[in-house]
C-alpha cells in the first residue's frame, strides 16, 4: 500500500512584474512513491527544486507557485487526500500536524520566541483537539519529551535559552505529538554542529523506527543519506535523476550527477584529490535543452544534448533519467 | 533612467494617474509665470463672479480672477513642501548616517539635540516664532523654520538602519577592501537608508504644506503671498461659503487634494519600483 | 623581518566577555590561553576546528582586528597588531592579512554590483594606477579562481550561485597578493558537493602561490583534505593539535575522537560507529562554566581529577593534547587506531 503517490507533478513559479514574465520550472515531471514504515532521502544541490516539491506535497501552494499538471495523492488508511484539490481549512483541520508534520532548517519559525515551549505545544495540541484536563497534557507532553530523550525542564524555557540543536529537537517533539503517518524534514541539521547533527538525526531514527511511520528527509548532504536513509531519490534541475535503496546509490551508482555527487565528498583517511563538478547548477527558468545535466556531464553523448531521458527501471527499486543506461541493462 | 520612467508607465496604473494629477499642477505652476494678473494686486476683475469661460475658477471677494491666483498658490506652497523637504532630508540624512556608522559620543550627542527636537511642541513654537518675526517671516524662512523641525524622527530611524548595516558582512568586506569609513557609509549603507528617506519625504513634504496651511488660516503668516493655505484664510476672512462664494472654498480643496493625491501615488510607486527587494522578490530574483 | 621571524604568532591569548548586566553578570571566557603559530618561510593551511561555541569565531575576529584580546599578544611578521593605530599602517596590515566570509550572500551588499569590490579594493591598495591597468589585475585575480571579469562584470550577488560569490570573494581577498588568508567557515554555507571547488582552491594557493590559510571550520572532512596541521577548540581551550593526518587519523582526545566518529561517512556499510548513541549537551554557559576539563560532562572516560582543575598539554606522538588520561605517560590505547 502505497502512503503518498506522486504522478508526473509540474509546478511551475509563474511571476509577471513591470513586464517581465518569468516562468521558473522548478518541479518538471516528478514521478515517485512513498511506502509506509521507511525513510525516504532526497538530495540535490540547492534549487534543484527538492524545496518546490517538498512544498506542493505538504499543501503550502501559494501564488506564485501553482501545480500545472500531475497529481499527489495520499492514503492514510481510513482517510485519504488528494493535496492539489484539498482545501485550506481541511488541511488544517486533518491534516496538518496529525498527519503529516514539518520540519524545517532553522526551529525558530515554528518555535514562537515570545512564548515558553510548553505554550507552543499547547497552542498546536489546542487546535487539533481542545485540552480539557491542563494536568494531563502537561503530563502526556512531558512523557512525550522525556521518551525522546529530551530532558522536561526545556519545556519550561524559551526558545531563545537552548541551544540550535536542542531547538531542533524540539521542533522535532512538536512535529510527532500527533504521531503523524509522515513527517517531511527539510534540511533539519544543515546548520548544526556535526555532533548536534548526530544526535537529532537518531531521534529521527529512533522515532520512524518506534512508530513504524515514514519520513521524507531533504538534504543536500550525501554522507546523510548514507547514514540515514532507506531509499534515496536524486533530483537535478526539477527532474529525477535517480533512484534506488540506499546501497545501490552509494555501491552502484549510474547516473554520472550521482556519481559526482557521492566522489566529490572528502573523506577522513583519504587526501587524494577530489574533482569538483564544472559549472554551476542551471537556472531553472531558462533549463538546458534535452537532458538538463548535459552542459555539466563528463560523459556527455551528442543526444544528450537534444532529447531528455525518460527515467526507466533497470532492476527493482531502481529508476534512472540517463541515456547511458539502457532499459533492465543492470 | 529614461527606461525606468518608461517601465513605470507602462506597467503602474498609479504611476500613470500621479504623472495626469501631478501634470495638472506643474502646468499650474507653469502658468503662473505668465499669468495676465498680478496677485498682488486687487479689484483687477468684477468680484465673486462664478466659474466662467473667462474665469476659470471664478472671482474672488476682493475682485481676483481664482484660477491665475491659484497659480501662485500652488507654485508657493509646492516650494515651500520642496525646500522643507530637502533641508529636513538633508539633515536626517547626515545626523542618522553619523551617529550610527560613529556610534560613542558623537551617537549620544547627536541623538540628545534629535531627542530634543522631537518632544519640542511645534506648532506653539511656530505660534511665537510668526509672532516675533512677523514681517520677515517669509515662505524661504518658514521653510527653513520647519527643515530645522522635521528631521529628527527620520534621523532615528536612518540611524537604527545604520546599526544594523555595521553588523552585516559587506560592511567587514569594505572595510578590509580598504574602503574608509566615509565610503562605506556613501556605498553600503545609503543605498539601504535611502528607501526610508524617499517613503517619509511623500510624508515630509505634506506635513510642512498642512502646517502652512494651518498657520495661514489662523492668519499668522505673510497673509499677502499667495499659497494654498493663504487662499482659505481669505475666502474664510470674506466668509465666502455664507456669501455664496462656494468656488472660493472649494477650488483650492480641489487643488490641494489633487496636488496631495498626486504626490502620494507617486511617492508609492517609485517607492516601490527603487526598493530593490520588492523588485527582487516580483521578478523572483 | 628576519629569516626566524613567525608569520603570526598567537601567545597565550584570553579574550573574556561579560555578558548578562553592568551588576550581575557573568564572565564568558570564549578563547582561553590559545597560542599557536604559523612560519613565513613554508606556507601552510593550519586549520582551527571546533563547534559552536568553541571560540574559533572569536579568535577569528581577534586576528582580523575587531576585537582585542584580555590578555596575551597577536604578532604579525613580529609586529604586536594591537599597535597598530595609523590608517596608514592598517592599510598596510590589511594588504598582507585578507579574509573570507561564512555567508556568500551577505559578503557583498545585495544593492551593489559584485565587482566593485573588487575595483574598491584595486584602487584602495593602490594595485593600479589607471582603470585599464585596474580591470587587468581584477580579471588575473578572478582567473585565479576560475571565473574571469567577462562572467562577472556588473553582477548582482543574486544572480551568481554561492560558489561563484565565494570565488569571488577569495579572488577580493587575493588582488593585494596577501600572505594569510583567513578563511571563516568558507565552505559551510554551500552545498556539499559544490565544496570542493572551493576547498580546491585553497590547496592551490598554498602550493602554487605560497599563501598561508587560516582554515576555521567545524568541517572536519574538508579540513583533513586541506589542512597540514590542525586544531580543535572546545569551549576556547586548543584540546588538541598537530599534523592533521595524526590528530584525525588517531585523534588521542576524547572529544576528537567524539568529533571524528559523528562525521557521516558517504558509505552505508560503515553506518555502525556514527549509529552509537551519544549525550548531547543543553545549554553552552553551562558547559563553559565548569571547572576543569570543559569535556567533563560528557566524556565517556572522564576521572575524578578532570573535574578538578583544567588539563595541561601533554606532547603525545607528534600531537599535543591537553588530557588527563596522557598524564605521567599512561600508556592508554587511542581510539581509532586499528588493532
């Protein structure tokens, strides 16, 4: 059974100001699926439209960013949502939260500063189902934050007395009182300290694995992936470029953008040269014909430059857009 | 710089009603150099005609063809907005610029002599002031009489914005690119401050025509130049509206609202265009 | 400036700030009793690593300048940089001493076009006489990094990538032909894989150009890539310092060693060790103002005499380290060595 299921999704940034129109195609032709009971990785170098979809499949889909074709479903089980047609209020109402939660780099958007942290539990517990008894969702909340590991005097503080990391694991407590069937963390430790990284991306493991549920992290850090996720998907310039389980991405992998991507990180113990790619990532109002890697690729073919690959399986749970690798070739 | 005012009439519907109102009033000023009538003198023309295909705007009580009065009255009180404006800019711009890149003494003093003139009651002040200088108390010296009054708000302001710039990176980049103090201030920071002075000039330049006109109707400044605020206490001195002389009154509203309508559409949309992050953020940048 | 004369040469710098009111505050001592050195005759990049709060931003600033230390000096080609109080001589230091900032999108001002700086710092340094002669030596400059003045002439910060401004901004940094660069977090702010072209270009500079980094960063990869010799900060003490290879390779301290295993390695199958479960800290006051060892709290070793008082530096190998656990020679098996 399929948890979220994302058809051909174009969604465009369509902007018109003092006669320049500008069309930014940031998600062009996104296909994949979500499975209950995983942890989903998404990588790419910085607008390369992971942000866009992130976006369109949470329901932020604000003007000037509209979904122009394709289709995100989701099936919770008893209830399910069709995110490019679902209301705001429904959204807010079912889903938000209790279903699918959010979290973001920086803590401090969701974390009102004005205000102790158990202030904010309580504002978002409110508005999904009133707190009758105050005792005892102070006492569900501290068990809560205690069972992840946090110590029960942060909720008694304000945001601006912790730490960065322990910000972002209370963004993370905030994110799973609900115990939500997805949680979409978005670049959650980019700005941490190495060790503080650690430590919040356990507590995201340790919870998918106590819940069973699924979470979608975006992080243009490779080494991440490898230590974090199940299945990792790459994306360039709003396309897929592949797909495929953990293992097979960082012992086998095919596209020439994935290769460059896990080569060029430095690693402790080896000092051997590492190349970085040449240019820059492409602007996504003005694309490269054909496959967008193209300008970029050290293997490039002449019909890379004219036709774009179609993203085929070669083996199970594994897709990839290049025209290097021919239909079930692995 | 030609391709600006080209995008913005093209593309800001009200940009294009500020150059029709505000084109309006430039030709009134413009016709004021070549007004058959001189203002100073009275009894020129039959009095309190109505609006005519000879008289435009009708006579006065006092026997003044309106609409070439008014000419004047306009040209006076856009100078005087004009001349406030750009004394009071000026001055913000200077003490907001120092006293934040400077800080230490310099901040305190600076702020001190703003702080005092910000809690100084104004108009008693311009009470007395008209009072003592009665006669010299032209339209250029009222103008610097309320340049002097209006900049320290602005001055504060420009100065919190200046704090902040001296934290950011760029400034550390000037600096060690050897750029002195000065400089950086002209380079960095204005562009920033800038925004702020255009958007309070619209404000600036308002205030000092309502308080001439608040003065001139309360009879206490050179009652015989001709501006917007002199027209009012005239037509309220030969109680115009009782009389029947409703043009009288109702003419230079007119005037003044279109010369204050103008101005703000205009102010707001060549505010928006400069800032450069709304543009950023329309053009997705 | 003599043969044996030290390009920079840090000696027993404290800096200590009072944070909290005028009555009752506290002192936070973010760089306490650092000295290092770097030699004139042999370029080299000397990393200092550490975490938030470690004060390596602090000592940072210090170098450039926008602090003074409490206590202790700062020489620069043996000159004391606290004496130096003319415009004139500043000019002079900043032509030799150029940085790199953390943030590409803050290094130059969104409203200002990205080579001005560049002809700024041209004109100010007095690299060039005429305007034709200015765009000769931006252009080589920006070469040097791998751009050219033809990509970047009259460019917002917006419409390059952050890999392009940091070019940009080492090819500012390098116009006064500089013997130090001091490079703040350069590469934190962009994308992983895009880091190398960066890093890259530090190597080449050092070993084509012989000009020396001061590499800050809580990178630890990237550092073992670039760096000759390292040091890493907690809580403003130099807990460890050396060749890179020994410090990273063997790191003898247990906070380097903590540090080293929390780098997620690109490689699945080495997943285990980074998987170990660890201790995070709460709040950083605390941590700072403890007695003794600031690593007290959390380490997985820790005696009772590391509580007591702070650590000495103990020469291990070719690696200083400032443990309890090397005191009188305690022959104790450093972590990472493979059995």
């Amino acid at each position: 059974m399929t948890l979220l299921s994302v058809q051909n999704l174009h969604a465009y940034y369509r902007t018109e100001a003092y006669g320049i129109s500008r069309t930014v195609r940031a998600v062009d032709g996104v296909s994949f699926d979500l499975f209950p009971n995983e942890i989903y990785g998404v990588a790419g170098e910085s607008s390369c439209g992971k942000t866009t979809l992130i976006k369109v499949i949470s329901g932020s889909i604000k003007h000037p960013l509209k979904a122009f074709e394709g289709s995100v479903n989701y099936n919770f089980g008893d209830y399910k949502v069709d995110m490019l047609q679902i209301s705001q209020s429904e959204l807010r109402r079912n889903v938000r939260w209790k279903r699918i939660s959010y979290v973001m780099q920086g803590s401090m958007s969701v974390l009102n500063p004005v205000r102790k942290v158990i202030k904010t539990f309580e504002d978002i517990v409110d508005t999904h189902e009133h707190i009758t008894d105050k005792n005892e969702f102070l006492q569900r909340t501290r068990t809560h934050v205690n069972r992840l590991g946090l110590p029960t005097d942060v909720l008694n503080a304000y945001p601006h007395q912790l730490s960065g990391g322990m910000r972002q694991r209370v963004a993370i407590a905030l994110a799973t009182v609900f115990q939500p069937a997805l949680i979409i963390a978005d670049e959650p430790t980019t700005a941490l300290d190495v060790v503080v990284q650690r430590g919040v991306l356990h507590m995201i493991k340790d919870i998918q694995a106590k819940s069973n549920n699924t979470v979608l992290l975006v992080t243009h850090d490779m080494a991440v992936h490898a230590n974090v996720a199940d299945r990792v998907m790459i994306m360039y310039a709003g396309r897929i470029a592949e797909e495929a389980p953990t293992e097979s991405i960082f012992n086998a992998p095919l596209h020439p953008y994935t290769q460059h991507l896990i080569n060029s990180l430095p690693v402790i113990g080896e000092k051997s040269t590492k190349a970085s790619l040449k240019g820059s990532p492409p602007n996504l109002a003005d694309p490269p014909s054909g496959c967008r890697f193209h300008p970029r690729c050290p293997y490039v073919m002449d019909e890379c430059r004219t036709v774009a690959p179609d993203l085929i399986s070669v083996k199970e749970r594994h897709r990839v857009a290049c025209h290097l690798v021919k239909e079930g070739s692995q | 710089m030609l391709k600006v005012l080209r995008d913005l009439l093209r593309y800001d519907g009200r940009f294009r009603l500020a150059i029709i109102l505000l084109g309006g009033v430039v030709a009134m000023v413009l016709l004021s150099y070549d007004s058959p009538y001189d203002p100073g003198k009275s009894f020129v023309v039959p009095w309190d005609l109505p609006p005519s295909r000879e008289h435009l705007f009708g006579t006065t009580s006092r026997g003044q063809d309106l609409f070439w009065w008014l000419t004047f009255a306009v040209r006076n009180s856009l100078y005087l907005g004009i001349v406030t404006a750009i004394i009071s800019r000026v001055i913000s711009v200077l003490v907001g610029l120092t006293a934040g890149y400077r800080g230490g003494w310099i901040d305190r003093v600076l702020m001190a002599i703003s702080d005092t003139f910000v809690v100084l009651p104004l108009l008693p002040i311009l009470i007395l002031l008209s009072f003592l200088l009665r006669d010299s108390m032209n339209l250029l010296n009222l103008a610097i009489i309320l340049g002097l009054f209006g900049w320290s708000f602005d001055a504060r302001l420009i100065r919190s914005q200046v704090l902040s710039l001296r934290e950011r990176s760029f400034t550390r980049t000037a600096i060690y690119s050897g750029t002195s103090g000065f400089w950086i201030t002209i380079n960095e920071h204005l562009p920033f401050v800038l925004p702020i002075v255009f958007a309070t000039t619209l404000n600036n330049i308002l205030w000092s025509i309502g308080m001439e006109v608040t003065l001139s109707v309360l009879g206490l400044s050179d009652l015989t130049t001709p501006t917007l605020g002199t027209a009012l206490f005239w037509a309220n001195q030969h109680g115009a509206l009782v009389a029947g002389v409703w043009w009288w009154i109702t003419a230079p509203a007119v005037v003044t609202a279109i010369l204050f309508l103008g101005l703000y559409l205009l102010f707001t949309s060549i505010n928006e265009f400069i800032d450069p992050r709304t543009r950023l953020r329309l053009i997705g940048g | 400036m003599s043969a044996n004369e030290k390009l920079l040469d840090v000696q027993h710098v404290t800096v200590e700030f009072h944070i909290g009111g005028l009555l009752a505050g506290t002192l936070l001592t973010a760089v306490n009793d650092v000295s290092f050195s770097l030699e004139s005759d042999k370029p080299e990049i000397f990393t200092l690593a550490g975490e938030s709060g470690s004060g390596k931003t602090t000592l940072s600033r210090l170098l450039l300048r926008d602090l003074e230390p409490t206590r202790g000096k700062v020489l620069f080609e043996g000159r004391d940089v606290s004496t130096i109080r003319k415009r004139a001589e500043f000019i002079e230091f900043m032509k030799q001493v150029q940085p790199v900032f953390q943030n590409p999108f803050d290094t130059f001002s969104p409203l200002r076009r990205v080579d001005a700086y560049l002809f700024d710092t041209v004109k100010n340094f007095r690299m060039a006489s005429n305007r034709r002669d200015a765009a000769r030596v931006v252009d080589n400059a920006l070469r040097n990094v791998g751009l050219s003045l033809d990509e970047v002439k009259q460019r917002y910060p917006h419409e390059l990538s952050g890999g392009q401004i940091q070019r940009v901004s080492v090819a500012r940094a390098l116009i006064s032909e500089p013997k130090l660069i001091l490079a703040d977090e350069p590469v934190s702010m962009v994308d992983a894989s895009l880091r190398m072209e960066i890093v890259n270009l530090f190597k080449k500079l050092r070993d084509e150009q012989g000009v020396s980094v001061l590499y800050i960063t809580h990178d630890l990869a990237t550092a073992y890539y670039i760096s000759d010799r390292i040091g890493i900060m907690l809580r403003g003490y130099v807990v460890e310092s050396g060749p890179v290879e020994d410090v990273l390779e063997r790191p003898a301290h247990p906070y380097t060693q903590l540090l080293k295993e929390s780098v997620p390695e690109p490689a699945p199958e080495k997943r285990e060790s980074w998987a170990k479960h660890i201790e995070l800290g709460t709040t950083e006051v605390k941590e700072y103002g403890r007695i003794g060892c600031k690593f007290a709290g959390r380490c997985p070793q820790v005696m009772d005499i590391c509580r007591e008082a702070d650590p000495p530096d103990i020469q291990v190998g070719r690696q200083t380290v400032k443990c309890y656990l090397y005191a009188e020679h305690v022959e104790t098996p450093q972590a990472g060595a493979q059995p």
